[in-house]
C-alpha cells in the first residue's frame, strides 16, 4: 500500500487514520461517530488505490474537511470574545474612513465574488502547473498546500468558534446584501459544516496556491497573488472568518511554502 508514497500521501493517511481513531474514543453522536469513520476509511482507501496520484489530494481536501466537522467540540466563548474584540478594534479604527455609498457596496460584491472563487483556487492551480508544463512539480505543489488546510481542519475538534456572521446579525455589512452574498450564503450552508475552522482553511488554500503557482509560473502568479489577497479580506470584511483566523491562515501558508 504504502510503496512509493510522498510525502503529502503519508501526512494524509497519518491525518485520516489520527481522526478515524479519535471518533472513537471521543464522545459523540452515533451518527457522527460513523461519518467520521467512513470519512477516513474512505481517506485511507482512496490513497492505497486511486491511480492518479496528481490529482488524489483534490478528492481527499473535502474528505478531511467534512471528517474533522463531525467533531463537536463545545464553543470556546472566550476564545470567540478574544476574536470579536479584535475584529472590534479593526473596525472602530475604520470608522473614521468615509467611503461613497456606491463604492461600498462594489467593494463588497468584490469581495464576495472573490470569495466564492476560492473554491476555485486549488484546481486551477494544478491546472496552471500542468499548461506551464512544470506538472513534475506536483509533489511540491501538495506539500505546501496540504500542511496548512490540514492543520486549519485539525483544529476543528478541539477550539470551536462560531462564525461572525453568525453573531452579528444586525451590522452593516449584513444590509449591504447582494445577489452574490444570498449566493454565498446559499453556497456555505450547502457545502460547509458552518463551523469555524481557526485558522482559517479558505485563506491558507488561497495564499499557498498563490504562492506556489508564483513560483513557477509568474505571470499567472500575479493574478493568484491579487486574488489570494482579495479572498483574504473578503473572508474578514463579509464576516465569514475573523481577522486572526484569516491572518493565521495566510501566515501557515507562508510557511509552508518558504520550508518547502
């Protein structure tokens, strides 16, 4: 099974089997206890034998984001507190900053248009290193972005925080809707667990696919560079991740791409 492994293959059947194990000995639903398992036993039997080994991590990234949110971990409330009140800060020191009423709410739909396209972010990646012709590169390319979306996913079961959209109902951003923010919302009920991954995963994705399709391919890297950025900020300022959330995330990914 494990016969010409790479590195992102090993730490994704280490990450699979740590969780499969874990819904056993954790308190939880039986239900949850069984998505958890099939989760990482389809993790696991996927990396044994999926034959396009290129292309496997773009199947296994779902998997492990849904197997870690089967996890109920309690809200850590002052964790969230700590979180608000930063985002708090932010935005008080911003008030200061007058924008016409029009510029608002097209900076808005940017960066909820820009958001949505994160999930576009890791195919089109690989897509730019395979027309690049530098596809030799795609152990590379998953050994940076793997660590840090897994680790963003990790943290799952063991600091829960809701989401800020969550607890700010009534705020301004809120009445700024839009066709592509009811899209989004739709999109995130849909294909999310609704939960808040601290660091944020979305941002992590973004910032190490941008750095890596830099690396290789600079003209497309720019354009990945400003999208990264704009997901980055639409994450914070739409209130689907906190600032530290989509810093952390940014910073993981920095990292992973500078050891790599």
């Amino acid at each position: 099974m494990t016969a010409g492994f790479s590195f992102p293959d090993w730490l994704s059947l280490f990450f699979f089997s740590f969780f499969l194990v874990l819904a056993w000995l954790r308190p939880l639903e039986w239900s949850r206890r069984v998505h958890a398992t099939a989760l990482g036993v389809a993790g696991i039997a996927l990396l044994a034998l999926f034959p396009f080994r290129s292309i496997l991590p773009l199947i296994l990234i779902p998997i492990a984001y849904w197997q870690t949110g089967q996890f109920t971990a309690p809200v850590n409330k002052s964790v969230q507190r700590w979180l608000a009140e930063f985002d708090r800060r932010i935005f008080t020191a911003w008030r200061g900053i007058s924008l016409p009423a029009w510029l608002r709410r097209g900076l808005m739909v940017y960066l909820e248009c820009a958001y949505l396209l994160v999930y576009l972010m890791v195919p089109s990646g690989l897509a730019v290193l395979y027309f690049a012709g530098a596809i030799g590169h795609v152990s590379e390319f998953w050994t940076v972005i793997l660590p840090p979306a897994y680790f963003c996913y990790a943290t799952l079961p063991f600091l829960r925080t809701l989401p800020p959209r969550a607890l700010e109902h009534g705020q301004e951003w809120n009445h700024l809707r839009s066709g592509v923010r009811s899209f989004n919302l739709v999109v995130v009920r849909l294909v999310t667990h609704e939960a808040n991954t601290f660091p944020s995963g979305h941002a992590a994705a973004a910032v190490a696919v941008a750095l890596e399709v830099a690396r290789h391919e600079p003209s497309a890297g720019g354009v990945y560079l400003v999208l990264a950025t704009s997901i980055v900020l639409g994450a914070f300022v739409a209130r689907y991740h906190y600032a530290v959330d989509v810093l952390l995330g940014a910073a993981l990914a920095s990292i992973s791409f500078l050891v790599s």
